[in-house]
C-alpha cells in the first residue's frame, strides 16, 4: 500500500463502511483519518460526525470532488478537517497527510478559492447552517456574492489580501464580536489564513519563524472557537473578511 510504503507513515485502521470504520476507531487512537464519502451501511459524512465527536479525535480528510457541492458542505457541518480530491495523485495523498497531522493547512490556496466560490452562494442565501452544521450567531453580516478581481486561483498576495480585509482597531467600524478578542496581528494572521496562506507562506512575509506562526494560528482558532482552517475560511466569508 501506498501509505505503508513510507518511513513515517503507517496504516492502522482499515475499514469497508463507515460503521465499521467508528467501531474500531472508538477502540484505537489514530491521528488522521482518509474517509470516503460514499460508502454502504453509514456514509462518510455521519461516519466523520461520530468520528470527531471521540475522546483524542483524530483529524479527518474527505475524499471528494469540488464538483458535488452537497458533499463538501455535509463534510465541513461533520467535522471534516480537509478534502482530497479522488484522482489525486500519490504523492498528494501522501502531502496532504502528513500536512493535516502537522496542523498546517488541510486545503490549498486553489483549493481555498474553489471552497469559496462554492460557500459565497449558499452563506448569500442565508443557508449557513449547511456549512457550519449550526445556526449563525445573531446579528452576524450575510455578504452578497461578490467577485474579486484581484483574486487569483493560484498563490495570493498578502499585502492585497490585508487591504482588503475591513481594517482593525477602527472605533467606528469595529469588527465582529467573534473577532474583537484577537490582537493585531492575530487578526492578520486570520485573514491570510482564510486567504489560503500556509503557516510558512505568513512566516515569510512576516518574516518572522514558523513557529511564531503557529503560535497565533493557534490562538486565532481558540480565540474564534473555529475547529481547524477550514471553518477560519468559511467564518471569514460569512463575516465579510474575504470575498472570492
């Protein structure tokens, strides 16, 4: 197998349905899981819900497609910490799992925007109990489906991204609530993230170590009570942070 193939990484868990994949993962501590979302007897989106919901849960990555929307919303209201796109080819698996155990970014900056421009119309409509898997806070914005054309699908500019992220320590536009704990540069930090940014990506234009960076990654996702990056983007899109 593939996986079992490298030094740092090993199989031990398999599992043919989504039942008995939360079966033995209730018995076996395991650091990131590979789900498939359709799979016979439990699919893999309430097999992901009852998965994070373990003592020590680990991270989970869906196998999809950007293509069936439905999904991907169903995967980030479960608990899903990333998506791996099905062709991918080995060596992307492979990245893709030692970066979610790592903690860093679960999807790309292309990935990033995809997520977006499917995220834009369904928060737009007011549906963002799909995404977040529970009702919005009151009074939160609902931003309309708006286009940036300085956004690209590749790498982002941080120094746009900043610019156009609604500026902190204002008195007279003062952010969110959800956000009003974070420091200056936490609230930095947050906006590149939910731009797509990797840890070493804000490392190098800060420069400052990764390990600062993760430092306010860190407090950026207990101050917002986010699970992982992946709803960083989406609450950033629903607050009128980041438009794709």
């Amino acid at each position: 197998m593939v996986i079992d193939s490298q030094p740092d990484l090993q199989v031990v868990v398999e599992a043919a349905n989504g039942e008995e994949a939360v079966t033995r993962l209730a018995g076996t501590e395991v650091d990131v899981v590979l789900m498939d979302v359709r799979m016979p007897k439990m699919d893999g989106i309430e097999a992901t819900r009852r998965i994070v919901e373990l003592p020590h849960a680990p991270k989970v990555v869906v196998l999809t497609t950007f293509d069936l929307d439905e999904y991907v919303m169903s995967a980030i209201g479960a608990g899903a910490s990333g998506f791996l796109l099905k062709d991918a080819p080995p060596e992307e698996m492979l990245g893709a799992l030692r970066t979610v155990f790592a903690g860093d970014a679960v999807i790309g900056a292309s990935s990033t925007r995809q997520l977006l421009h499917h995220i834009g119309p369904i928060l737009a409509q007011g549906r963002s109990q799909e995404v977040f898997g529970v009702a919005p806070q009151p009074g939160l914005p609902t931003p309309p489906p708006v286009v940036n054309p300085h956004w690209t699908p590749t790498a982002p500019d941080p120094r746009t991204a900043l610019l156009q992220a609604p500026p902190s320590g204002d008195p007279e536009h003062p952010l969110p609530r959800v956000l009003a704990d974070l420091t200056p540069r936490e609230y930095e930090v947050f906006v590149l993230m939910a731009n797509g940014l990797s840890n070493a990506e804000i490392a190098g234009y800060f420069v400052v170590s990764e390990a600062t960076v993760k430092t306010h990654v860190g407090r950026v996702l207990t101050k917002t009570a986010a699970r992982d990056r992946v709803q960083i983007v989406v609450l950033a899109y629903q607050l009128g942070v980041v438009r794709p």
